[in-house]
C-alpha cells in the first residue's frame, strides 16, 4: 500500500476540510514532493498557503491540466468536501467546454456516476488517479475495537444489519451509512449526510419520535460495493462522535481499511471521552436480514 | 374487494388522523355496523364521539378483548397515526402481561415486524384481522395520472428507479418513500416519516446542499415488497402535496392499490393547485438501476 517516490510531485485536488492536508504532509514524509490544486470556495486558504499551490475553479478542467503538466503531475488525488455543482455554477473554461456533455451526463446520477465518470476525463488526459488512502494509508481505520468502550452482542447485531443494508442498497449509488437500534433502522443517508443524518436522529429522540431509552443504536458506514475506493471513501472523526453522542448512540463502526480519518488518535480519544464504541469491522461482515 | 355484510359489527382500532372515520363511514355505507376501539393519545375524541366508541390506552388488550367480544366484533381493522411505544410506555393490563415477553422481542425490529406480530397475537385470540383497503376499497390509489399534469420521461425513470430501490431495501424492514430527482436519490425514509423526509429536502435545498434548479423530482411511496398489506400501507394525502411542493419536486408516485388516500378527489384537486403531478403505477413497474 505504501508509496514509493513517483515520477515527479503528486498533484493533490483539494476540496474542503482537513484531509487535503493530512494527505499532503503523509506524502511528503515519504520523501515526495506534493502540489496542491485548490479549488475556489471549497479548499482551506491558509492551510493551503503552505504548501506549493495552484487554485483553480471546479469547471477549470485546462487550468489545472496546463499547471499539473508544467509542475510534472502525473499521479492526482482528489480529496476533501466538495458539493456536487448545478451546471450553471460550474463555469467551464475551454477544455471543461468540451466536456460538458458527458458532465451533464454525469451529473444525471449518484456520486459514484459522477464522479468515476470525472476520474476517466483525467485518466483520458494522461493522469493518473490515485486513491488518498494509498498515498497515505495511515488515514484508513484499522480493524478491530479502537478505544476503551466495547460494542455489546446487540450493538454487533445492529452493525451487521447496517452493514447488509448499505451493500442492498449498492446498486442504486446512494447511502454510505445508516443507523440501526436494537435491530430497528432509524435513518438511512442520501444527499443530507452523515452529520445531517446524526441531527435528525438527535431530534427525533428528543421529541420522543423515536422512543428508546438510554445509549443505544450505531452508526454504520462502509463504501458502496462496487464504489472506486480511490474516490469518496466514507470518512468519520470528532464530528462524527460528537454527533452520535448528541443522537444518543452507543458507538460508531465503519468497514476497516473502508473508511478514512483524518487524525485516528484523536478520534479515539474523543470517543473514548464520549463513552462511545468505534469499532473498525472486517469487510465481508453481513448479518442477512432476518 | 367489497366487503359483504359480515357476521356482527366490525371493530376498528382507531390511530390518529382521519382514517379511522374514512373507513368507518365506508363500512357503514355498505350497511355494516362499526364499534370503534380508540387508542388514547392518538384517536380524534370529537370525530371518535360520532360512532359507537369505546376508549382503550395502547396496553389494554385485555380491555378490547373483554369490550369486542361483548360488541360481538369478530372482524377488527387497525388504522391511523401511532408511534412505536417504549415498553415503559405500554401499562400492560393483565392479559397484555402475559404477550410481554413476545412484545420485547416484537418491539426489537423494523415496524412490519412489530405489527405483524400483534396481528398473530389478535388472531391467536379468535380476531380476524382486516386491511382498511379491505374493507373500504375506496381509499386505495387507482393506477393511472390522477390529476391534470403529467409526468415527464425523466420523472418515470425516476419512479422506476424509486421503486426498485424501495423494493431492494425491503429485507430491511425500512424505508416506503423515497425522492429521487434525475436518477440522483436525495432522500430514504426510516423513522423520520414521509413529511420529514420531504421537509429535509426542501431544507437543503433551500441551504443550497442540493443543487437542482427548478421543479424536479419524484417522491415515491410503495408498500415493502413483503409487508403484511392489512398493516400500514403507505398513505399520501393534502399534506403530502404540500411538503412535495415546497422541497420543489414535480410530482408524487406510489404503487397503485399499494397506498392508500383519505381523500382521493382532494388529493387531486390539492396537486392539480400545486402544479404536482400524482402518478399511481402499476405493481411491478421497476427499472433495474443501470
């Protein structure tokens, strides 16, 4: 999985959050040169600043294909939050002109329509997209149980059944977590995410929408089966545990090595300070419905 | 369908909402007498006070047992609005004590699995158990365009592909609605209801989460491919025209004689105001997701 020093600096297309950044500085400890491509109103600007960089804007497909050439990208992730864009936001230049059919094309669909459809554009360039967590295989959860808490025989239960759910679900592109209580699923994602979806359980408890008492419930996250695991691997970190604790669950459980963390010790520790479980699950883990 | 002259009274547990009246008044049109069970805290107590009635809280199935069997109600509908109670919110009578241990198994699962549970538990009591659609056909929705506006080929993709995903999270005892806008899902129902789902989704489109211009989308509502039909079909009304409305889509779909309408020529008359279309498609209409 570990990287090796590539032929020439790694292009890093940089979306939102702290990822882009985690991901930069792994790289380079390797001994790899990074070039970070920022996309306008989605990536950090100060953290962006210390790296070498380039922003463009997301319908700037020729800026970024003249840039990456003249820096010797060859190798590019795309990593961190980024909304999928109405076309009419996308302000395409030139090359992105020639593209916009197929993009109105993929922009009819889930995210994985989109963007494996997205990835073939630059690998059609002369690209090649690799995933964050190849580059940088330290921000993949490990397997096993990750802090102090334990999940219960019905917690396991509840993941194995959210597990089942998000691989049914595969095929119509949508939903990379779910939560499940005492074997009752209370909230399945789609455009809202998984933060939204934590809010919603929160509230629906607290109105007495939804009536169990105590800690209890977990929030499954795995990738999509046939997903491209080098693009938009479902991610978890303090947020998240902040937002299961506020929903009253009892822990958060991910498909091991299928999801990525921006700083696992502290997602540890948060939870841990939470009194929730965070359990990485062997894929291929799946309770069939009962 | 219609439901002849049976022997004695039906008896019908009431929820909340109109249903319960709905299908009283249907019954009763065919000549047959009704004793209503109304369930404290949910049943209407003005509308409730119009027929013979008595009132019973969500524990008292030794009540209803004791009371229909006096009323000589063999035959009993459960229809309307009830959250799943906690156990502490059950006070067990004395016959509802003995089905304890059956009740927290039924309580630990997904809604078919509750209902059809306390169905066995009626009938193994000398009820028969029957679907509101039953026994007043009237509040089924028909096949067919159902208001003045149409739906477009892409809003039938869409329903198609609605469909087929309710129907492939239906192991999972979740999820009778869904949105589905340009083949992209936006929304999956668990606990949250059908109005808060829609809710969600004029919330983020509204926040500019999601980014779709004018009136697009579908909400699909259908029963789960294997749920005991006499038990919670899935129902569209007034109020689903208007939360439809406002998350800016352009129609409703359920599966036609799958869901069911307190008011059919108001649902109607509410979509053709709105703009929306209301579209019942056949049973077994379902696009493979491609």
């Amino acid at each position: 999985m570990s990287e090796p020093a590539g032929p020439g600096p790694l292009g890093i297309i940089c979306g939102g959050g702290n990822f882009p950044f985690v991901v930069a500085d792994a790289v380079m400890r390797r001994g790899r040169d990074v070039v970070l491509f920022a996309i306008r109103g989605w990536a950090d600007a100060t953290a962006t600043a210390r790296y070498p960089h380039h922003w463009a804007g997301l319908g700037q497909f020729g800026r970024f294909r003249r840039l990456a050439r003249v820096a010797q990208c060859r190798d590019v992730v795309i990593i961190g939050t980024m909304l999928r864009p109405s076309l009419a936001q996308l302000n395409p230049d030139l090359a992105t002109l020639r593209y916009l059919p197929r993009i109105v094309r993929l922009l009819r669909g889930g995210d994985d329509h989109l963007l494996s459809g997205v990835a073939r554009i630059f690998e059609e360039n002369g690209f090649k997209l690799r995933g964050a967590h190849e580059v940088a295989p330290e921000i993949l959860v490990p397997e096993g149980t990750l802090g102090c808490h334990r999940a219960s025989a019905r917690d396991l239960a509840d993941m194995a059944r959210g597990i089942a759910l998000i691989r049914a679900m595969g095929p119509f592109d949508v939903g990379q977590a779910v939560v499940v209580a005492d074997n009752y699923v209370l909230a399945i994602e789609a455009a809202e995410g998984t933060d939204g979806m934590l809010a919603r359980v929160a509230a629906l408890r607290h109105a007495g929408r939804i009536r169990l008492r105590g800690r209890i419930g977990v929030v499954v996250k795995a990738p999509k089966p046939k997903q491209d695991r080098r693009l938009d691997l479902p991610s978890v970190g303090a947020g998240t545990v902040a937002a299961a604790a506020a929903a009253g669950l009892a822990g958060i459980a991910v498909e091991a090595e299928g999801a990525i963390t921006a700083d696992l010790q502290e997602l540890i520790k948060t939870a841990d300070a939470a009194g929730l479980f965070v359990v990485g699950i062997p894929a291929g883990t799946a309770r069939e419905p009962s």
